[in-house]
C-alpha cells in the first residue's frame, strides 16, 4: 500500500477513534463526574510522562534501524529483550520514590493508584513496542486494527456497565484501560512474533538502539512533557474537577493533531528508507502544507461548534472548558507543523533538531504555567500551551530554513 494509502487507512480509523473518545470521555464524565475526571487525567498524565522519560524513544530506534539495514528479527528481538529491562527499571523507580510521588504528584491518592501505575508504565510501554514494529514493517492494516481493538475494548465494557447500573468508579476505569491496552497489544506482539530470534539477540544491536534512540529521546520526552505538564501543574495548583474540566478542553483541542499524527504515523518510515534529503525533503513540505491547511480549517470548525457541543453532551458544569478549548486551539493548529517537520529531521538522522525545539519549547511552557494558572486557571493554562505550541512550530520551520536554505515553506 502506498503512503497515501496508509495515510487515508490511518485516518479513517483516527475519526473513528475520535468518535468512540468523545463517547467514551461523555460517559466517563457521567459516571465519575468532574473529580473522578480530574484524577483520571492526572494518574494517565504522569505514568505516560514517566513511561516515556525511561523507555528512551526505544520505538523510534527500532523504526529506523529496520528501514535502514531491513532486518527486522535482529532490531525487534532486541527491542523486545529491552522492553522487559526498561520497564523493571522504571517501575524499580518508582518504588524508591513511592513517598514522593504520592504526596507531590498524586495529593495522597489512595495507594491503588500507584500499584495501578506501574501497570500504566507496562502497558504504555509495550504499545509503543507493538505500535514500532507494525509501523517498521509498514503494516497499516495490524497497526490500525488494535488502535480500534484497543479504544472499543475500553469503551464497550463501560458502556454496558453503564447501561446494567454497575457501579463503576475510577478505579474501574483504569483496570478496564489496562486490560483492553494488555490485549490489543499483546495480539500485535502475537501476530509479530516471526520476526523474534533468541539468535538474533546481540549486545551490539542493543547498543546500537539505544545510540540512535539517545540523540532525539529528549526531543521525545519534552515533547511528551509538554503536551502532559500542564495537567500535572493544574493538579498541584487547583482542584481535581478543574483538572477535569482542563482534560475535557485538551480532548477537544487535540482532535486536530489526528490529521498529522496520521500522516507522521508512516511518513517517518517512509522518510527513513530514502537515501535522498532531497526527495524526502520535497515530499515532506508537500505533505507538510496540505496538513496545516487541513489543521487550520479543523481548528475553526472545533473554535465555532464547542460553545454549543459542550454543554449539548456534558454535565453543565463542564462550560467551564469552552474558554480553555478555543484558547488551546489555536496553539495545537501551529504545533501540527512540527509534528511533520520534526519526522523529516529524524528520518534523515538528525534527531537532536526536534530535541532542541522541545527544549525551548518546554522553558516558554512551564514559567508561563506557573505564572498563569494561580490568576487565570485552566483558561490561564491554555494560555501558557497554545504560546509554547506557537513557539516550537515556528522554531521548527526556522530550523528547516537554517538547514535548507532554498527550502520553500509557503
């Protein structure tokens, strides 16, 4: 299948996604409220940033180091043998600074919630295994069927919970999350498992992971950091249903990055496999235009309808999140520019670009946080991500003009 293909397969499921979220967020809502929202959101906010900080852009290394020599037994299997140790290292972790993490970041949480996290850090690290491994062998088909897998089988047992009158709280929720995420992935390692060799497991191909993996990791995990800090900052300063109406606002605002996520999903694979910057750099503005213009007309279309939505399909306190949703949108239509540069400059092994443009953008990001929140709240919040948003897109298209002069951005 070509790229266009796997683009349009990719987003078709991406909308689907999107429509099976927005239910699934409503009836989150309705059964655990504003507060049991806010606490969701803070527990899936921090085990991702911790997941992401110690898994060191293990798939992204694998993507490459298969599209570039195609063996992919020899780079799995060693990313497979890795997944185990890193994931034993981080939860180890966070077992030394339990104390921290519950008083700090958690606001002694029942202790439920940290046992829950160390399964989150498992099983978000093994997505990205099975999300690598189907996006190096460019399987589209596998790669999208278990992000449907995954997304029903969180949604459908709440709803008929739901519907039975089953009590459900927050603790539920995450327990049917990291069954569903176990299974769907679980089921690509399965179907992946040609390409696992216990002789093909070498010191060398490890070492050679995580060379590679080092040079953009922090580009990665201050990306990660900055779409997830806000969350966390809001958590530490306010209340839980203010997270809560906050979640609900960067739910709606994202909507917009499923058309370059889609699209970066097999580009970077795509780009890597070329030997030419020059026709990489070439599909990629082209791409790169079409998706800002898409982006933009996504972000007016969400900007105009959420006043109307938002209390349409939640409880009538959730109006609070229609000022942060319109604020946030207008940041994450820019940022969509650096979700393709950044896999252009990676996919012709420069990395270290998009970690330099995450690190800015990450000192604009957290100052204006802290600043913003305790005057403006969750509005204030909004403010400070949309500006470091703007930033790191702009940074991004400065980059490419500095490494490629002639390049036409318009």
């Amino acid at each position: 299948m070509s790229l266009l293909g796997k683009t349009f397969q990719t987003l078709v499921t991406k909308i689907l996604l999107a429509v099976v979220s927005l239910l699934g967020s409503v009836l989150i809502v309705r059964v655990v409220g504003a507060e049991g929202q806010g606490v969701l959101a803070t527990v899936y906010a921090f085990f991702m940033i911790i997941s992401t900080i110690f898994f060191l852009s293990l798939g992204s290394s694998m993507i490459y180091h298969i599209n570039h020599t195609g063996d992919s037994e020899k780079y799995f299997s060693a990313s497979l043998i890795m997944y185990f140790a890193l994931t034993g290292l981080t939860i180890l972790l966070t077992i030394v600074f339990i104390d921290v993490i519950q008083v700090y970041i958690l606001k002694d949480l029942n202790l439920q919630y940290l046992y829950l996290g160390w399964a989150l850090i498992s099983a978000n690290n093994l997505g990205k295994i099975s999300s690598a491994i189907c996006r190096a062998t460019h399987n589209s088909n596998l790669f999208n069927s278990i992000l449907v897998l995954q997304r029903l089988g969180y949604f459908l047992p709440i709803l008929i919970g739901y519907l039975l009158s089953f009590k459900i709280d927050t603790i539920s929720v995450i327990w049917v999350f990291l069954i569903s995420t176990f299974i769907s992935n679980l089921v690509a390692i399965v179907v992946n498992r040609k390409f696992f060799s216990f002789r093909k497991i070498e010191f060398n191909s490890m070492r050679q992971l995580l060379s590679f993996s080092g040079k953009g990791h922090i580009g990665v995990m201050i990306q990660v950091i900055n779409t997830k800090i806000d969350i966390l900052i809001l958590n530490a300063l306010l209340t839980n249903p203010q997270v809560g109406y906050y979640s609900i606002a960067v739910l709606f605002a994202q909507l917009v990055w499923y058309v370059p996520d889609s699209v970066a999903t097999f580009l970077y694979p795509k780009i890597s496999k070329f030997n030419n910057t020059h026709k990489s750099l070439e599909l990629t503005m082209r791409i790169n235009r079409i998706v800002l213009f898409v982006s933009i007309i996504i972000a007016f279309i969400i900007f105009y309808i959420s006043p109307y939505l938002i209390p349409a399909i939640y409880p009538e306190d959730f109006k609070n999140s229609i000022y942060a949703i319109q604020l946030l949108i207008i940041g994450v239509a820019i940022y969509s520019i650096n979700k393709i540069l950044t896999k252009f400059f990676t996919g012709t092994g420069r990395p270290i670009v998009g970690s330099i443009i995450s690190l800015i953008g990450l000192f604009v990001n957290i100052p204006l946080l802290v600043y913003l929140i305790p005057e403006y709240g969750i509005n204030g919040a909004a403010i400070a991500s949309t500006v470091a948003y703007s930033v790191m897109g702009l940074c991004a298209i400065f980059a490419l003009k500095y490494l490629h002069p002639n390049v036409r951005v318009t």
